[in-house]
C-alpha cells in the first residue's frame, strides 16, 4: 500500500467511527448520555451492547476493554421490579447482606468488572474507575454466585457461567474492602470499593491478574423527571412581536420528554392577537428545558385590556406534570384610551313619542367593554311619572362605537305642563376618559291643550246662619302648571263685613290638582227679616287656561229670618169733620230688611171720593229699615149737614214680607159738629072743602139733614078720622136725609 492510500485510509478513520457511533447510538439505544449512567472516567469503558459476562478465566470470548485494562461497566436490566427479593452483599451505607423487594423498590442492575490485565498492586491506586451512576447506588454484591446469571434480572440472551462452571470463583475480588462517604480514598493492599456521600459515585480499585473480576450494582430506577413552567406567569407589551415560555425538567433524562399543551386566555390566536395553536413540546434527552414560542403578537391600535395567553400542560410522556403546570403571559395594551361622551348634547320630542335612544359614542373603537356611569336630572319626573330611566351604567361591549341610554315609556297624558326637560350625565367611566358632551337634555315637548276653567256649578244657597261658602272653581284637566283666574264681585249682598267679606281677587289652582276654591266668608246671620241677597263671583283673565261657559257663579244668601207681623198700631179712633185729615199708622212687630207691602180695603158709613173723604182701597208699603208706615183719610169734608157720625173702617188683607197680626182693621169715626135742623110745619092751618079727597100738611126742615129727620105726629079734631070723615092715625113722618121737608097726609076725606 503506498503513503496515498495510506492516507485517504486514515482520512477516512474518523468518518467510520462517527458513523459508527451514530449506529451505536441509534440501533442499540444506549449512549454516554443514557444508560442510568452520569459519567465515567478514563479507566472504564461503558460496554453497554455487551453480552458475553464469562469471566476470562473461563473463556476467551468474554467481553473485554478496547483498551486491555480498563474497567468495565454494562447494564444489564432497567426498572427491574419481577426478581422477588435479592440479597445484596454490601448497600451504599456499608451494611451486609441487605436485602431488597423488587416489587416495592424497582431496580437497575450493572455488572462492572475488569476482564483485562491490572497485576500490579500498584493499578488499585493509580488505575481507579470512577462511575458516576444517575441514581443512587442501592448496594452491590461481588460473591460469585451473586455476579452470574440471575433471573430476571441478567440481561436476555447475553451469555452468564453457572456456578459450576470453571473460574466461577475467580470472579469474586481479593479481600474485598467497601469503603463508604468518600471519592478520593484509595489503597493498594486490597482490593476495594468506594461508594461517595451522594450515593451516586461508585470508585473500584482492583489487582486482578489473568482471571476477571466482577460485581452487580443496583441502583434505583431513572425516576421520570417532573416537567413543569420555569414560571407561572410572565407579561410583555403588545409591541413585543414574541414570548418564549420555558419548560423545565427537574432533572435531564435519558429519553425525549414530550407534554403537550392547550393554548386558552382572553387573546385570540390565530394571527388575531398571536399565533400558537394546541401544540407537543418536546425535550430532547438530555436537555433540561425547551420552549414554547408565543409569535405573531399583534400591535394593534385597539386600545384594550391586557389580554392574556393561557398555556396548560396535559399528558407528559417519560416525565410527570409538576406543579407549575400552567403559565400566563399577559399581552400588556400600550394604546391610548378612548374618549366617551354623548353624539349631540340636546334633542326634543313631542311627549307621544314613547320612548328615546340617546347615543353615546366612543372614540375610537375599543377592544374592551367599557362602561360609563349616568345619573339622571331635570324638570320631568322619572319612575313611570313622565318616564322610566334611573340612574344606572351604560356598557358599550368591546368592538362597538357606539351605545344608547333609552329614556322609555314616555307618558303621553293629558295634562297641560311645560315642556319638560330630562338631563343624563356621565361619569366615572372605565377604560376611556370623559369627553366634553359629557350631558345630554332631551326635552319633552308637551301636545295638551290647555285646561278649562269655569264654575264647577252656577248657583247654589245657603242659610245666613252659615257663614262661609266655598265656591269650587274646576278644571277641566288636571295641569302640571299654576292656573290663575282674577274674579270679580257683584250681587244684591253687601260686602265689606256688611253681610259678607269676599274682595275682587285671583285664585291658583297648583300644578297636579284639579279645582280651588273661592271662599264666601264671615256671611253675617242677622235678625233682620230681608230678602234672599245673593253674591255673584264672576271669572276672568284666566292663565295657563282658557275661560269655561260657567265663568258666573250666584250664591244666594239665604234670610232664616220669620217675617215681621203687619198691623194697625190701634183698632179705632176718631176726629171731628173738622180735622181735614187723618193718618192712621200701621206697624211692623220689627223692622225687616226688605220692603212690606199690605193691601187694605176702605168700607165705613161715611162716603168716599170726596163726598165725606178722599181714600180709595190701596196698598201700603212700609220701606225696608222702618218700622210703620201710614193710611192717611185724606180731605174730610167738614159740611154743615147735621147727620150721623160715620165711620171710615180700614180693612188689611194680602201683607207681603209680613204676616198679618190681630189688628187688622181700624174704624176712623168722623165726629158730625153740626146742630140739628128745626122741624115744624110750612104752616100752622090750612083748609079744604070735603070734596077735596086729602090734603097734603108740609113739615119743614129749617135746613137739610145729613141724616133722617123723624117727627111724630098725633091726630085730634073735630072730624072723625078711621075713615069716618077722614083717614089719618097718628104716626111718624120721616123726612129723608137730604130733604128739606116732608109731608103728612089727610086721605080718604069722606064728602
């Protein structure tokens, strides 16, 4: 072979030995790394893919260094827990013959034996193998009969001696010491074993000749490591474009650890807010940690809450969950709040409008809710009175602009009122700050007409003896404003405290009521007899109402006086026809308020119209306020006819505002003052012939009588009355009032 072959052959060495190693690593599962075991120092070899333990005594063919003289270390079985109990000759705290439950305490076991060349003493100090296991060292044994095959314990088909095979017993060390707590001691007279404080590191010095020597380690199992968040919790600002989230192993392990993990939280993935889908972690062996990557974080201009990225950790493969199993990263919002406050300050609408949305706005749009307290003013009443909104909060929920506070259920009545105002005003928001149109009034524009005012009746009574009179003045409606309306004051009664005190005036009838009154008051309960007198109130000149048909009201004040009694103040009395007149008085038993009136009738002997008197039938009144009053014989006639005294009789019938008393007539006689006439005859004889059948005999008056003058007469003589020479008895002659004279007659003179 020449030099150039020579060395491309030797270019060529490493390539093969790395790919050797791969092979190794790959197809027969073991490496530096794995195996349960740490490290070991460059006196042993890890011969792992071992399977000939036949000590060389025994065979040739059993597994021997690269080297030819170091110690070697094999596994033979991992998680070893179906061998029953085993008996070890020594545990890692120096105790003997310990034995140990298989299936309460799994195992791993190693052989770990020098089948090469260490004769001098000296190899015990100056070739010591040092093995650093990754879990502790339970014990070992190196009795041969402890270091051959094993049930369940050697490794499946690798080649063991039994006990009675040739060099069996070569295999056990010489004069074996276990040395405990120490990685440094060493000693050349014995063979020997160290196990350190950590329990993990296992040092062996040994002289062993042509023959091999060997013992088996247990140690525990590879615990599965706990696979868990570096932390719980971790935050950046959203301009942060990704987050690494770090998974911890509480210690490596010989194999990959996978877990898998969900991705919840209040950001949204999917390239919305980041970009990390439901995913497996995997932590290749060896490695302590890996990370989950949060990518794609979004820096919006959305003012929003910190949103959070919520990953949990679910089903491990080789390790267990820990405790920290769920780690929250919070994208912190780095974008100016919005602005909040009404669209327009001002709005109106007619009260049968029902209801009204007040818009209010943001600006801009937000990722989250925000909310903003209002409360609730003005002129118009809430709680269903005029409408229905309280005090409340308005949340506009995230992604929208806009939100509406709705004045509802608007009373549509039929009351008059002002136009009324409901005023909303913000406050105390979240997550936006307060604009300048932080109120909004809304006007309810009232529709009614306004109410009629009138009378609630025109008229009515009442005895004098009550003495005040409300007069109800209504509405037609109810208002919720002041209606006034002047009136004024009229009527028969006097005012003033006379009969009554009521002055021309105004009423108001408050906001929310219906009527009002106008009181009659101190009506005065006299005892004078009078006429019914009334009070009239007349309306006008109303406001916030229009004047009814009923704008009058008559109160009639009712006298409960009796009437006064109507008489003459006497029966009788008289005059001489001299007296030209006479006034006879009639009287009231008290004086009345109203005028009396009383017919009276004139009947008597003497003679009206003149003749005797002047006095026709009539009627009398007696005005109110007097007490009597007078019927006056008017124009006696004072004649000089003797005649009878007559009478004037004055009757009363038919009185008005009076009853009629006891006296209700009166004789007025007329005294005569004249003397009687002289009666006698024209003359003292007279004669006549028989022939002449009568003669009549004139007696005279020497003036007219006003009354029948009489005069008996007695008849004597010669001549034979009785018919015998005359007719003629003795009698009376009557000479009629008025008549001067009269006459007596002689009849039936017989011839």
């Amino acid at each position: 072979m020449n030099n150039i072959n020579i060395h491309k052959l030797l270019m060529k060495v490493p390539l093969l030995f790395g790919l050797l190693f791969i092979f190794q690593f790959i197809f027969l599962g073991y490496s530096f790394a794995d195996n349960g075991i740490s490290s070991v120092n460059s006196y042993v070899e890890e011969k792992h893919s071992a399977t000939d333990f036949r000590a060389r005594k025994q065979s040739l063919n059993g597994q021997r260094s690269d080297s030819g003289f170091d110690i070697i270390v094999a596994l033979e079985r991992e998680n070893i827990s179906n061998a029953g109990t085993l008996t070890m000759d020594f545990d890692d705290d120096g105790n003997t013959n310990v034995s140990i439950n298989t299936s309460t305490t799994p195992i791993n076991s190693y052989l770990v034996f020098l089948n090469d060349n260490h004769n001098s003493k000296s190899d015990r100090v100056n070739e010591v193998g040092e093995i650093v296991f990754e879990n502790e060292i339970y014990g070992f044994s190196d009795d041969p009969s402890k270091t051959i095959f094993l049930s369940n314990v050697s490794k499946s088909g690798a080649t063991y001696p039994s006990l009675n095979d040739d060099g069996v017993s070569a295999r056990e060390l010489e004069n074996l010491n276990l040395y405990t707590d120490t990685t440094s001691f060493s000693t050349q007279s014995h063979d020997w074993v160290s196990i350190g404080s950590d329990s993990k590191t296992l040092r062996m010095g040994v002289k062993n000749g042509a023959y091999g020597d060997y013992i088996r380690v247990f140690t525990a199992v590879e615990q599965e490591p706990t696979v868990d968040f570096n932390l719980t919790s971790s935050n950046g600002l959203e301009s942060t474009s990704s987050a690494n989230l770090t998974v911890d192993l509480s210690d490596s392990y010989s194999e990959n650890v996978t877990v898998n993990y969900t991705v919840t939280g209040t950001a949204t993935g999917s390239g919305t807010d980041y970009t990390l889908a439901n995913g497996t972690l995997t932590i290749t062996s060896g490695n302590t940690s890996a990370n989950i990557t949060i990518a794609g974080i979004v820096n919006d201009a959305l003012d929003e809450n910190s949103e959070t990225v919520i990953v949990t950790l679910s089903s491990p493969t080789n390790a267990t969950l820990g405790s920290d199993t769920v780690h929250t990263y919070t994208i912190l919002d780095n974008d100016n709040l919005p602005v909040v406050d009404f669209n327009t300050t001002t709005s109106s609408g007619a009260e049968s409008v029902s209801s009204k949305a007040l818009t209010v706005d943001l600006t801009p749009v937000s990722g989250r809710d925000v909310t903003v307290d209002y409360a609730i003013t003005g002129t118009a009443t809430g709680s269903g009175t005029d409408f229905t909104l309280a005090n409340g909060t308005l949340t506009i929920s995230a992604g929208n602009t806009a939100g509406t506070i709705t004045i509802a259920s608007i009373v549509n009545d039929a009351l008059d009122e002002v136009d009324e105002t409901v005023v909303v005003t913000l406050s105390n928001p979240t997550n936006a700050t307060l604009g300048s149109d932080d109120t909004h009034t809304y006007t309810i524009t009232d529709d009614d007409d306004p109410p009629v005012v009138d009378f609630n009746t025109t008229s009515s009574s009442g005895l004098e003896s009550v003495s005040s009179k409300d007069l109800t003045v209504d509405l037609s409606a109810a208002s919720s404003k002041d209606v006034t309306v002047n009136f004024t004051v009229t009527g028969t009664a006097s005012g003033s405290g006379t009969d009554y005190t009521l002055d021309n005036g105004n009423i108001t009838i408050a906001a929310g009521t219906t009527s009002g009154t106008i009181t009659i008051s101190n009506i005065l309960d006299d005892v004078l007899d009078e006429a019914h007198e009334t009070v009239i109130v007349t309306l006008s000149n109303p406001s916030n109402a229009t004047l009814g048909s009923d704008d009058a009201h008559t109160y009639t004040i009712t006298d409960n006086d009796n009437a006064p009694v109507v008489d003459f103040n006497t029966t009788t009395s008289n005059g001489a026809e001299s007296t030209s007149s006479k006034a006879i008085t009639v009287d009231l038993s008290a004086v009345s308020g109203q005028n009396v009136t009383v017919d009276y009738a004139v009947t008597g002997t003497a003679t009206g119209s003149g003749t005797d008197y002047t006095l026709a039938n009539g009627t009398l009144t007696i005005s109110a306020g007097n007490a009597s009053g007078t019927i006056t014989i008017a124009s006696i006639v004072n004649d000089t006819l003797d005649e009878a005294d007559e009478t004037v009789i004055l009757t009363l019938s038919n009185p008005s505002n009076a009853a009629l008393g006891s006296d209700d007539v009166h004789t007025y006689t007329i005294t005569d003052n004249d003397n009687p006439p002289v009666v006698d005859f024209n003359t003292t004889s007279s004669n006549g012939a028989e022939s002449v059948s009568s003669k009549a005999l004139t007696v005279d008056l020497s003036v007219a009588s006003g009354q029948d003058v009489t005069v008996d007469y007695t008849i004597t003589g010669t001549a034979i009355g009785s018919g015998t020479d005359f007719t003629l008895a003795n009698g009376t002659l009557t000479i009629p009032a008025g008549n001067t004279s009269g006459t007596i007659t002689i009849a039936g003179i017989v011839d």
